[in-house]
C-alpha cells in the first residue's frame, strides 16, 4: 500500500508488509510501537507493562523506553504509577461514550468541509483507499480494514483544510483510534460501516457538503455505539472473573 504525507501520525509499511522505518528519534518510534500495541489491543486496558521484556522485544534499551512511556503518559493511553511502573490506561463505557459525542461532531464538520474543498487529487485518493478498504473487508483481513478505514478519516479531515479543526482532533485522535478499534471487531458492523463509507464518497462526489455531514455523523455515531456495547461486555466479564 502506498504511504502518503500526513498530519496524523500512522505506522506505515511498504508494499511488502515491513515497517517503514522514520527518522524520528528512536523514544518516538518506540512509543508509536507501544501505540499502536495499546490501540489494537496488543497491550490490554489495565495491563502491567513490563518494560524489560517490552525493550527486549523492540530490541532498545531501557532508556528510550522510558521516555516512550512518558510521552504515552501525557496522550493518558498509560497510566504511570510512582515506585510501581506502568499500565494500560482503563478504557470504559463512560469515556468511550464522551469521546464519541465529541469526535462524532468534529469529523462530521470536516466532511461537510471536505466535500467543498477536497481537490481531485485527494478524491482519488479517497478512491483508491476505499477500494482497497473494501478489498480487505471482503477478505476479512481485520488489521488492512482498520489500517485503510484509518487513513480515509484522517484524509477527510485533512481534506477539511482547517487547522483548528485538524489539531483539536488530532489531540483526540489515539483514544479514537482505540474505540474504533474495538468497534470495526464485529463483521456485522464492519458491513454497515462500508456501506456508510460507500455513501460518504458518493456525497463527496457529488459536492454535497449537507449529505456528507449526515452521513459521516450517523457513521461515527454508530461506531461510539457498538464500542460502547463491546466494552460494557468485557467490563461485565471483567466484573464476574473478578468475583470469582
């Protein structure tokens, strides 16, 4: 998949799958790592980081790792316990709930934005992103759907062209990344979600900044409902394991 330039940081690979290396200072690539474990589910809500064996498997010392840690401490995706390490910071229905009457509104107004400003540049590239979206959705390949899903919401807000807009979501934009990670889980809401984003790029063609708001508001709003659902679950399940 080919990589493109971006306000919202992303871990990329090349058409091989490998990462693409950045030259951003290694404590930086170390905590996008841990990011991106945290956001797919690799490193658990509540979960103890081991930070020796962590360092061990990114083969980097102790040293930037601790300052990854900091940096995700500040992003509240991990909790820093004084004398006692560090945890996955708790994800809850609550928060998840909150984060989606936000995030649902912001990214609504940059597709409204985005229908009267996109270039054609970036609707082919919307294009070619949905394609391959859809591709992956067909062949149930999880982890290329959420990555693809990811870049198309990040292209539509970038295609907004407000920086106010494009910096106040992009401070939320790792809890989002977690929530709708937990969303795109089920395939029955997967199904939904493609036909929102079928609708959406319609809109966009069509320059119908009216529709493409509604539609991407609808769209967002459902996510924030199904991970609501799914946490409320495991909260439950966490509950009765816990009382037993």
């Amino acid at each position: 998949m080919k990589t493109r330039r971006s306000d919202h940081p992303r871990r990329r690979v090349d058409a091989r799958g490998k990462v693409v290396i950045s030259r951003a200072p290694l404590h930086e690539q170390v905590a996008e790592e841990i990011r991106r474990m945290i956001v797919t589910g690799r490193l658990a809500p509540g979960e103890k980081i081991k930070v020796s064996e962590l360092a061990e498997e990114l083969d980097v010392s102790l040293t930037p790792m601790r300052e990854a840690l900091k940096i995700l401490g500040k992003e509240s995706l991990v909790d820093l316990i004084a004398n006692r390490g560090a945890r996955v910071s708790e994800i809850t229905v609550d928060g998840t709930r909150s984060l989606f009457e936000v995030i649902s509104r912001l990214e609504a107004l940059a597709a409204e934005l985005a229908a009267c400003r996109i270039t054609r540049a970036e609707l082919q590239e919307l294009e070619d992103l949905h394609r391959q979206m859809i591709e992956s959705h067909q062949a149930n390949d999880l982890q290329a759907y959420f990555d693809l899903n990811l870049e198309i919401h990040n292209l539509v807000v970038d295609a907004a062209k407000n920086s106010d807009l494009t910096r106040t979501r992009t401070s939320l934009a790792f809890h989002v990344e977690r929530a709708r990670f937990v969303s795109v889980a089920t395939r029955g809401h997967r199904d939904l979600s493609v036909q929102d984003h079928d609708n959406l790029m319609q809109a966009l063609r069509d320059r119908d900044p009216d529709r493409a708001r509604d539609v991407w508001q609808a769209h967002l709003e459902r996510a924030g409902n199904e991970a609501c659902r799914l946490v409320a679950l495991w909260e439950a399940e966490t509950d009765q394991a816990a009382a037993q």
